[in-house]
C-alpha cells in the first residue's frame, strides 16, 4: 500500500487560565488524540517552539 507523509504546523494561542498555557505537550497530545482516534491516522510529534503572544 503506497503511503504519504505530510508535516503540518500549527499555532495555537492559550490563555493563562488554561491548562494548556504552560504544557505545550497537552495541545500536541490533544491534537495527536484528535487525529488518530477520530480520523485513524497514524501521527507523531515532537520540537515544541514558544512564539511571541502578539502575532501581527
């Protein structure tokens, strides 16, 4: 069966109050969740990178 890899970045903004504002490991682990037990893909992830909070 022929396969296809594909890398996708996401960014997302967390509030203070969240649980996910000083665990970058709870986003991918929601998103990896997402993906393989609601679409069945076989996903991995890893480098978590800190952003500056404004975005222009």
């Amino acid at each position: 069966m022929a396969t296809k890899r594909y890398r996708i970045t996401l960014t997302v903004e967390v509030e203070d109050d969240h649980v996910a504002y000083d665990d970058p490991e709870w986003i991918a682990d929601a998103a990896w969740g997402a993906l393989s037990n609601e679409y069945g893909l076989v996903c991995t992830y890893d480098r978590f990178e800190s952003l500056p909070s404004k975005i222009d």
